[in-house]
C-alpha cells in the first residue's frame, strides 16, 4: 500500500511539473503607408511641435560663413575639404591629447568616403556638420611604428584617392610611385614611432586600413569627429581652406 502511494504521489508530481508547449500557428502583418494621405491627430501633432519648431530652429542656426564652394573633388589625391577636415581635427584633438598624455600627435589621417557632402557658398549653419559627416565615428590617436606608417603611405599612393592627410604631411610622390615623406618638417625615420590622429571606425580596420590595427598604443579621445567639426566652424567666422604642397604629384 506504501509503495502505491509513492508511486501515485510522484506520478501527481511529473504531471504536475509537465511544461506546456506553445505553438505560434499564424502570424498577420498590414502595411501602412507613411505620406501625406496619412491623418494627423491634432493632439500628437500639438504634443510634438514644440520640440520639432525648437530643433528646426537650432539645426539652422549659422555657425560661420564659406566664401566659396568647399568640396572633396578640386583636387589630385587631397581636397580642399579633406584638408580643412582633417587640419581642424587635428588641431582640436591635440590639445586634448597633450594635456592627457604631455605628447603631441604626429599628424591625422581620414578616408575620402567618410565626407558625404560639400559645403556650399555662403552662410554655414549647424546642418553642414551633420550632412558632412552623418556618423557617429569617435576620434583616437594610434601610436604607430614606422613599417606601419609605410603601410599607410603605401595604401594611400596605391588608393589614388584623396584621403585627408593634415598639413603636418608632405608626401612627394614620383611617377614610378616611390616618393620622399616629411613629418612635421623632419624627415621620415623608420626607426622612429609615431602618433596618428584617425577615426574609430577606421581604427579597426574599416575601409582596409588596416595598418590601424592592433597600434602599439591607443588613446581614445572620447571626442565625436562630428563635435569637432561643429566646435571649429563655431569658433571661426569664415572658413578657409585650400589646396597645398601636403601631396605633391611629381
């Protein structure tokens, strides 16, 4: 009768604990066409607009002024834009850079594919920086060895594109594709190492760049390329920029 009674009593309990299974037999979607045939509800509408007239307002805010069309194509394997980019992100980290660490960043290197607009004659407002550069890319120095900064010259020679090198370059390339490089005025050493200004998304090898990879050290600025952009263009009241002897085609 015992041996019964457990028997029953633990048959109670696997019932007891049996997990039901759920199926889902049928799912149903309906597409809805977001335009202008599309009812607005007045309360949302209300709701909403404060913050919407407000972010208008800000995002066409004038910031500065260009005296002329600023674009990435006026030139051979360096821009007028692609400098301005990559001299202003420069200046602007290395006084972080400095501070933090008592160095001083060698120069910065961008990709030619990051700028996704120009900037056009005229008034420059809080808009330009956005359509410029529409990611969220970070700025960070890599401290690099000199067999990786010849990768670097390297994939730009054989890229032909104008990737932004900042002024503290001056790379003569020769039609056979050898050239002679100076950083900061000083000839290259290979022996040497060297601090380079990029992106995050660069630095971990987008765009092939992978001589950012695995650097020898990493200091992230905790600073949005983008912030740097606006900071710059708020501080000046016109912008200028131009082509120079930063890469020179022989």
């Amino acid at each position: 009768m015992k041996k019964a009674l457990l028997v029953f009593s633990l048959l109670i309990l696997f019932v007891g604990c049996e997990k039901k299974t759920i199926s889902l037999i049928k799912t149903t979607a309906e597409i809805i066409t977001i335009d202008s045939t599309l009812s607005e509800k007045a309360a949302y509408n209300k709701l909403i607009a404060p913050y919407r007239n407000k972010m208008i307002a800000e995002i066409n805010t004038v910031i500065s002024y260009a005296p002329k069309n600023i674009n990435r194509y006026d030139g051979k394997m360096q821009s007028s834009l692609g400098n301005l980019l990559a001299d202003l992100c420069y200046e602007r980290a290395n006084v972080i850079f400095k501070e933090r660490t008592g160095k001083e960043i060698d120069f910065s290197m961008f990709n030619y594919g990051g700028i996704r607009a120009s900037i056009s004659q005229g008034v420059v407002t809080n808009k330009n920086p956005f359509e410029l550069m529409p990611f969220e890319n970070s700025l960070v120095v890599v401290e690099l060895s000199g067999k990786k900064i010849m990768e670097l010259i390297d994939y730009f020679i054989k890229n032909k594109s104008a990737h932004p090198l900042s002024k503290n370059i001056e790379l003569l390339i020769n039609t056979d594709t050898s050239y002679q490089l100076k950083i900061n005025n000083q000839k290259f050493d290979l022996s040497e190492n060297y601090f380079v200004l990029t992106s995050d998304y660069l630095q971990s090898g987008g765009d092939k760049m992978d001589f950012f990879k695995n650097p020898i050290s990493l200091f992230k600025t905790d600073y949005k390329m983008r912030h740097a952009i606006i900071d710059e263009f708020k501080s000046l009241d016109t912008l200028r920029t131009s082509l120079d002897n930063r890469v020179i085609l022989q």
